[in-house]
C-alpha cells in the first residue's frame, strides 16, 4: 500500500514549522546558471514540488512571477498563510501537468521532491513549458547528515547516521533516487546541455543547531 506523508493539515503544519529552507547557495548557484545560459528578463519561475513554500519564497526578489506547485492541497494551503510577495501565487497541481502555456516558463525548480515523480512525463512537459534556453534546476541533499551542537555533536550525528543503517532494508525507489544522488534523475533529463554539481552546505536552526550536509544540484538549459 502506497503512504503518502505531509498531506494531512496536521502533517502540514509540522512541515512548514520544522522544515529547514534550502541554503542560500543553492539559489545563487541556480540563478546564475540561468543568467549565463539565457538571461534576463526573468519573468517566470515555477517551483514543482513546493510543499508549504519555503523554496518558493527565495526565489520571489528575482521573477516577475513566481508560481509553487504541490500535489497536497494541505500543503499549499500552508504555504498560502505564510507572509508573501504580491508576485507569488500557490496552487494545487501535479508535476507531470504543469497547465502553463507551451514555451513559458523561464525556471523550473524542484527542492528535494523529484524523486517522487514520473521522470518520462515530468520531463516531457518541462521541454513543453520552458522557455528556448529556459532552465530547469533539481536539487537535494545527501542523508545521514553532520548535526553540530554543543559538545554532543559527535554523539547525534553517529544517532541519525545509525538510524539511516536501521532503515536502508525499507527503502523505496523514491529513497533510491536520494541516495544515489539523483544518477537516474540527471539520465533522464533531455537536454544535452546539463550539469550535476555537489557541495556541502551548512543549514542551521535559529542558530542553535547546524545541520551540515551535501546538497547535489543538477542543472539544465533547453536548447533554442
């Protein structure tokens, strides 16, 4: 039996309290492949996968539009209570059916969240929906991570990475894809023109613990 997580307004709320946002290098590294590969004006950004809108928000000082789309409609209607730019908008939607107009879209994002998606469809309708030279940009973070805090540090990063060993034999296929670094989602990416990057960054918690992990970004322009 399939279980989906996150989708229920009580797992919603959690999500949006306790979900870290994604570093701020990940944005400048997006942003400044799609200035080097298309350039401005940047007028539309569609961020699939957004759950309660926390890669969305960092994406809104640099489109005219910005657009987050979720399959959960808990989800979104998190992200709607959230303070937000007047050019950003949320709505319920499936990755494989994106409803924008044929040749669009500027950037297309997803944080964390296609692993979850029909890779064939998905990508057949971001070569529908991008812009000649439009981007798309698809980035996650590798598990077990390196928590620090305090003088335990040590001691709760072998508990998260002992509790990964525990649950490896349960894996799914939507696991596979992040611990394997998106291999397979970076292989089914059409466009020749693509790159798969990996750096560690650190994320912290009202600056109480640092969550120190690599993230793996692959990146990708349409041709003209």
């Amino acid at each position: 039996m399939t279980q989906y997580f996150f989708e229920k307004p009580g797992h919603a709320a959690l999500y949006q309290k306790y979900r870290l946002p994604s570093p701020n290098e990940i944005n400048d590294l997006i942003l400044n492949y799609l200035q080097t590969k298309k350039g401005k004006p940047f007028t539309l950004a569609v961020d699939v996968g957004c759950g309660s809108g926390q890669s969305t928000r960092g994406l809104t000082s640099y489109f005219e539009e910005v657009v987050g789309i979720d399959m959960s409609e808990a989800q979104i209607e998190e992200a709607k209570k959230m303070e937000r730019s007047d050019n950003v908008s949320y709505r319920q939607g499936l990755a494989e059916e994106l409803g924008f107009q044929d040749g669009s879209v500027d950037l297309v994002t997803v944080g964390a969240a296609a692993q979850w998606f029909d890779l064939e469809k998905f990508m057949k309708e971001i070569d529908r929906v991008l812009k000649p030279k439009g981007c798309l940009a698809l980035y996650c973070y590798t598990v077990p991570c390196i928590l620090n805090f305090d003088d335990c540090s040590e001691t709760l990063t072998q508990i998260i990475q002992d509790l990964f060993t525990e649950l490896k034999p349960y894996e799914t296929i939507a696991t596979k894809r992040v611990w394997n670094e998106y291999r397979d989602v970076f292989d089914a990416i059409p466009f020749p023109d693509k790159a798969r990057l990996l750096k560690a960054m650190g994320v912290s918690s009202e600056a109480i613990v640092e969550f120190r992990t690599k993230y793996y970004c692959l990146l990708a322009s349409k041709p003209e």
